[in-house]
C-alpha cells in the first residue's frame, strides 16, 4: 500500500501538472488594458506554485517509497540539520515570494482599481437588479438625469426610475440592456443595485466588480480589441442569478457612435 | 507507570451515572459528549454529502429527473448548495475535529477526570444539537430552506421572502440555527480552555501536552472570538429580519417592485462581521487536523516529530494572523480598493508557518521506520491533499489575480482541497487511530486501506478538475451552464459528477467498518499503537472517571519515540523519569 500510494501522489501530481501545462483549460483571449499584466502575475504565479506543487508532492512520494523500503532493524535517522533549514527555507523561499508577488501585483492592482480615470472616458451608469443589467449613457448633455427608487417601474420601461417630466437632465439619457462600448477609449462605470448584491464580470477584461446596494461603486476599463462577450453576475443573488447575463460588445468609434444615435432614437 | 493515588481534591466531582438517561441521553462525562458530537457529525456530514450529490447530479444533468426530487429547479439547485454548505462547515469541519474528538480527548490528554464545568458541555452538545435541529426543519416550512448560500449575504438574507424562495422562514431558521450553534461552541471553548489551564496532572507541562491538544487549545481561543462576533451578527441579521431594523439594509432598496422602508444600513458591515468569523472559522476547521496529523505521524513514524516548538509556534501564528486576513474574501465587494492590499499582506504570510508545518511533517517522515497503517495513510494523504490546496491560496490571496478567480471554481477548488478535504483526512485519521480507544475494539485494516486508497484518488478526481473549470472562467453557484456559456465546461462537470458520486459511494465502506468494528471488531489491547500519551495509559474504553482513581505524574514528553526502552523504542508519558 506505501508504494501504491507513493504511485499515486506522483502520478496525480504528473498528470494534473501536465494539464496545467497544456492549457488544456484556459483563460480566454484578454482584451483589456490591464489584462496582460493580470495574465503575467498569473502565470509567474503559477509557475511558482507548480514547482512547489511538483517538487513537495514528490518529495512526499519519494519519502514514503523509500521508507517503505527501510529495513526494521536499523535505527531510525534523524532530518539533517532538525528544523532549523526548513525553517529557514521556508521564510526565506516564501518571504521572497511574497514580497515579489505583492510589490507587482499592487501595482497592477492600483492600475486596475485606483489609478485616476482618464478626462475623455466614457460614462456609463449601471443597475443591477435581480435578474438583469441596464446601462444608462447620458446623452447628448452629458449629464445623467437622477433615480428616483420609488419610480423604478419595470413593467413601463424606467429601469432606473428616472424622472423626465420634472427633471431635464434625465429627458435625453439612453437606456439599454447592453453595454457598448468603442474600443480603446477609457470607460468609467458607476455601478449601483437596486435590491441585492450583485456583481459585474467579464473573464475577457479579466474584470470583475461587485454591486452593493447603498454605495455607487466606479469602475474603469479600457478595451483593446473589437469583440462581443458576455457580462456574468458573479454574486449569489437569487434564484436566477444563473441567467443574469447581458453582453458587452466593443466597437470602432464610428460603429458605436452610430449605435448610440439608434439606442437614442429608439427611446 | 508511576501513580499516586488520588487526593481528596481531585476527585470526581460528579458521580458515576446509574441510569440510561444520564449515562447516554443527557450526560456529564466528556466522553460520552464527545460521541455524541461524533455522531452528530456522522449524521451531517451523510446529509450534506447527499446534498453535494443532488447538486452534482443536476449540474451534470440538468434535465434528467433527480431520485425524490425531480428535475431540480434553480432555486431547490441553491437551496441544496445553502444547505449543503452550512451543514458542512459547522456540523461537521467545526464539530468532528475540534468538539468530538477534542471532548473525548482532551481530559485524557491531560490527565483529568473531566471538563471542569461538565454541565456547561452537556449544554453545549444539547445547544449544538438544537441548533442542528432548527437548520434542518427549513426543510419542512413551506418555500423550504434559504438559497442565499452559507455566507448569507445580506440584503438578499435580510430583506425577507420577497428576494427569494426560502428567503422567509427558512433564512430566519438559518440565522437562528447559526445563533444556537454559535452559542454551544462559546461553552465548548470555554471548557477546553480551562481544561488545558487548570486540569493538567502533575508534571504535565504545556510543553508536554501532545500536538493536538494545543491545536484543540488554540482552535478554542479562536473560537471563542470568532462565534462571539458570529452570534452577534446572527442577532442582527435576526432583528433585521423580523424587528424591522436596519444594519444590514441601506435606504432606497426596490425588491420585488416594492420599495423597502429601511434605511441606514450597510451590506458590507454583514460580510466583515461574517468573514471576521469565517476566515478563522477556516482555521477551527483546519487546525485541529494539524494537531492530529502532528500527534498520530510521530507515533507510525516511530520518531519524534521535528521541531516540536515550532510546529506550536506554527500553529500559534496561524491562530493570530487568521483574525488578520478576512478582507481578502472581500476584495471586490466595494471595500476600499486600497485596503486588499493591508490584507494580501498577511494573508500570504500566513502560507509561511503553513509551509513550515508542511516541511516538518515531511522531515518527521524521513528516514523514518513508517508503519503504513490506515490512520498513518490518511495522515500521508492529509498531507498531499494540504500541499495542493494551500498552494491554490497563493492565487486568491493576490487581488490582482482574485479579480479574475474570484466567485469561479477555482475557489471552490481551493477551499474544498484546504478546508474540506484536508479536515476530513484528518478526521478518518483520527477516527482509526483512536477508535480503538474509544469503542475497545479495532477497525479492520483492510477495508480502511480500501477506503484510504479509493477516497485519495476520488477527491483529486472530483476537486482537482475544479482548478481548470475556474482559470476557464467557470463562475461557481450557477445552477446550470447553457451550451453557449461554458458550454465547453459540461464534459468536466459530467466527470466531476461521477467522480463525487464514486467518491461518495466508498464511504459506504467506511461506515460499514466503522459499525461491524464497534460491534464485532477484534478486542482492542489498552495500547495498541504503542503510543506515549496518556489515554494510552488507560483501559479501552476508558472507564467513567478516565483513570480509575489513578492521578497520574507525568515525566516525559508528548512524543518520545525511537528511543530504547523496557517497552521497546517509546517512552509512555507516564514511564517513570
């Protein structure tokens, strides 16, 4: 059973490592600003954590095939050096990983969350509600009219509960169901929810932000490739939250200019 | 063995029993409360596994009619994973290792003849139990139980029955169960800690005390923060619910096209008063298996284990900086951005005493004369499935990478190796090690290798597949996948299922051994391991008062193996100096 069981751990080890290697499963193609440097730290991660992963399991398989094969009468021996190297190793080999791991990874982080929003970038507001996402770009004012929860209608069409008799700025926003946007330009959304916790993800902008019902969360992006994808809820938030899904399509200039101006006219 | 016999101020302070009711129903004897969490657990950990089944099955075939269910709709899909996970974490990871066997455990590890407030644990079993009992009745109340996972997220847990089947009465019975169970946990700490102060036999140091009666005493003194807050925070979820307050429900909110007349509360103040318990929750499942893997690998290794200082320290950093980490679960929630990074810090510095731990069980391992029993199997394989899901934590611990793993199967990958996996290894390891003295007769070894073996490659088959479907994007708590999204991830959840269904399946064999052992299992000799510590000082089963009057002196160390000796190559903690 020692050795079966050394067998195993190595042949796990060899197999499971190797579909890694092969990226057999894998991210989808990133089309996003940050997306490389995202990809990057994963995969200097996961190299990381595979030789560690490789070199511990079979660590383990050799010790134990090898102990299996002691003979009873000799005397048991001793680790070389006790504790002390492994403890050594260990602060040393993991501090070091740490401290690379966490020095680049907050610099992707504060480019991803905290860096500054470009002047020229597009807003967009969001509502997530169960079950569906509504998009709301501001028109030709450039300001966003203001939701008024008590007239969320969505039977009437006002997702957000705007206001249009009373209030100027909400008579030119467009509401869609998707989110457009033109490649290469910064976008700034402002999300907020309309009863639960929901959230916003795209494995394509490796992005992923949650909806937090009270605060109005910004959430800046930019595409790099033209393409159509889905926009997922990643937050538990009801019984059909496995179909809370709408698509992101990034566009040429042109090709989103002119579907705004269709979005505004069907209003 | 060196006795005294017992003074006046030790004895038992509370008579043997005379009567079924209070020698198993409601009794005092610490041992008889650790089975009974035991089999408390047996019971939970069978219900939620079937739970994992249905929700296998459904994500596998999501149109074929599930055996008593039916097709599974979305809603019974997480209304099966809600419950599923609740039961998992607290009635059977917090209640098998820490409370069933540390109960049965703890007083004969230091030689006393019970928990000083024997009382207060009978109470804590009862309150566990009760706690169980309320959970489970979601099953019966109409709309059935909650759908808002085990973490509860308000406002979806908060806001009432409005935002989801099972979001009526079956929440409120979730966060009234959590309160319960919360509050048998409190006693059960309470106890352990005064157990390991106050109730040490002569010449027992803290020093002496074996592995995993200090994982027990650290796994208490988490404890006993974290369900603290827990409670509290069930209490407001509570009267939220049902007292019209508002922590947990901002102004504004539009469920059901009705608008709420809450106001004032915050969403994220439920998620840090959660995860502030259920990042160490994670640990009061895990570190009890450190201490065991740590107690029982010394005795099949037939050496001491290496650096025995450090591996407490290890397990005492990791107790402290698991109050240091919760915000990692909430990097993307809408917290400061700035703030991941004050939590990523800690949150891989805490891999450094884990690596360490990992590095002194194989060092113990080496040049070692292993006996390859089932108990030191599922010590080996605790150790494998340990590695692979502490690594898999480098990845979550990073925001910058948790922006594209967070809520996939990566995570349910990571925390079911780490968390699940390695807990239960460490339980089966227990559970054969100390059967024995437990029910005065041993398990047979052939089925536990049996079991080992096939339950080894089951969890890879079944968990490690799981990495793949998250780097894939695969979003977790989805009741299904249409062919257009992640339509290419079915053939793996078609595996995954068969695989969990097999997996399952050979517990079969452990629970047929588990009961043909306790009642046709070869006799047990009082020591049958040749083991050092001190419930192998005494009879199997131990009798009522532990030690039969003896008070023991203790001169030797917790693991004093390989060593020449009249009884061989161990000194008993017990042997004379």
């Amino acid at each position: 059973m020692a050795k079966l069981f050394a067998a195993l751990v190595a042949v796990i080890t060899i197999v499971s490592t190797g579909i890694f290697v092969a990226r057999t499963w894998w991210l989808p193609p990133d089309i996003s600003v940050v997306g490389p440097s995202i990809d990057s730290q994963l995969v200097e991660t996961m190299v990381a954590a595979g030789v560690l992963f490789v070199v511990s399991q079979l660590t383990l398989a050799v010790f134990v095939w090898r102990v299996s094969d002691e003979k009873k009468e000799r005397p048991i021996r001793r680790f070389p050096g006790g504790a002390t190297p492994l403890v050594v190793l260990a602060t040393a080999l993991v501090g070091v990983e740490v401290l690379t791991l966490s020095l680049v990874g907050s610099k992707i982080w504060y480019n991803t969350f905290l860096a500054p929003v470009p002047a020229n970038a597009l807003k967009v507001d969001v509502q997530a509600g169960q079950f569906a996402f509504y998009f709301r770009y501001p028109g030709p004012d450039g300001t966003f009219g203001t939701p008024h929860p008590d007239k969320i209608d969505e039977g009437g069409g006002n997702f957000f509960g705007l206001d249009p008799a009373n209030d100027i700025d909400a008579r030119d926003d467009i509401v869609t169901a998707e989110l457009a946007v033109p490649v290469n330009r910064p976008v700034l959304l402002t999300m907020h929810a309309k009863d639960v916790i929901h959230s916003f993800y795209v494995p394509e902008l490796r992005l992923q932000q949650d909806f937090v019902p009270g605060l109005v969360i910004p959430l800046h992006f930019t595409a790099t490739q033209v393409a159509k994808t889905e926009i997922v809820c990643t937050q538990l938030c009801g019984l059909g939250h496995y179909n809370m899904k709408t698509y992101l399509e990034v566009m040429s200039q042109a090709d989103f200019d002119k579907w705004l101006k269709d979005q505004a006219a069907a209003q | 063995m060196t006795t005294v016999s017992t003074p006046p101020t030790v004895a038992h302070h509370h008579g043997p029993p005379t009567t079924f009711i209070s020698k198993y129903v409601f009794s005092t004897d610490h041992k008889v409360i650790g089975k009974q969490y035991l089999g408390l657990a047996l019971v939970a950990v069978t219900t939620g596994m079937v739970l994992s089944w249905y929700m296998r099955f459904h994500l596998a075939f999501p149109d074929a009619k599930a055996p008593g269910l039916g097709t599974i709709t979305p809603e019974q899909y997480l209304q099966l994973m809600t419950m599923h996970g609740t039961i998992m974490v607290f009635f059977v990871l917090t209640t098998a290792p820490f409370a069933g066997f540390g109960n049965f455990f703890l007083p004969l590890h230091t030689g006393a003849e019970d928990m000083p407030f024997p009382h207060f644990n009978m109470m804590s079993f009862w309150v566990t139990l009760t706690a169980f009992l309320v959970l489970v009745a979601a099953f019966v109340v109409p709309e059935g139980p909650p759908l808002a996972g085990w973490t509860a997220y308000a406002p979806l847990s908060a806001v009432g029955s409005g935002s989801g089947p099972g979001e009526g009465t079956g929440q409120t019975l979730w966060a009234i169960s959590i309160f319960i169970f919360c509050i048998g946990q409190l006693l059960g700490a309470l106890n352990f800690i005064c157990t390991v102060l106050d109730m040490r036999t002569k010449g027992l140091s803290l020093a002496r005390l074996p592995y995993v009666t200090w994982a027990w005493f650290i796994t208490s003194v988490i404890g006993l923060i974290a369900f603290s807050v827990l409670s509290s925070a069930c209490v407001l979820l509570i009267l939220d619910r049902v007292a019209g307050t508002s922590f947990f429900i901002p102004a504004g909110l539009v469920v059901n096209d009705r608008v709420l007349t809450h106001a004032g509360g915050s969403p994220l103040l439920w998620q840090h008063l959660f995860w502030f318990f259920g990042h160490p929750e994670v640990y009061i499942a895990i570190l009890p298996g450190f201490g065991i893997i740590s107690t029982i690998l010394p005795a099949f290794a037939r050496k001491p284990l290496l650096g025995p200082r450090v591996m407490i320290g290890c397990m005492a950093a990791i107790g402290f900086l698991s109050y240091t980490v919760w915000g990692h679960h909430m990097f993307l929630s809408g917290m400061n951005p700035t703030s991941a990074m004050g939590f990523s810090v800690p949150t891989l510095i805490i891999t450094i005493p884990a690596t360490i731990a990992t590095l002194l069980w194989l060092g113990t391992l080496y040049g070692s004369k292993y006996r390859f029993t089932t108990a030191g199997l599922f010590c080996l394989g605790f150790i494998s499935v340990f590695i692979t899901g502490g690594l898999s934590g480098f990845f979550l611990a990073q925001p910058s990478i948790d922006t594209y793993l967070h809520a996939t199967y990566f995570v349910v990958a990571h925390f079911h190796f780490v968390m699940a996996v390695a807990a239960i290894f460490g339980i089966f390891a227990g559970t054969y090690f100390w059967f024995p003295k437990m029910f005065g007769r041993m398990m047979n070894e052939t089925l536990g290798k049996w079991h080992f073996a096939l339950t080894f490659i089951g969890v890879y088959a079944v968990f490690m597949p799981m990495h793949y479907l998250g780097l894939a994007g695969n979003v977790r708590r989805y009741s299904s996948f249409p062919a257009e999204y992640m339509g290419q991830a079915l053939p793996l959840h078609k595996w995954i299922t068969i695989a969990a269904l097999f997996t399952g399946a050979v517990q079969l064999i452990f629970l047929y051994n588990l009961i043909r052992s306790r009642f046709a299992g070869e006799q047990a000799p009082d020591n049958p391991w040749e083991a050092t510590s001190l419930e192998w000082s005494t009879q199997s089963p131990p009798p009522w008062d532990n030690f039969g009057g003896r008070h023991l002196v203790v001169s030797h160390g917790p693991d004093e193996y390989g060593v020449q000796s009249p009884r061989g190559d161990y000194i008993m903690q017990t042997d004379p100096p």
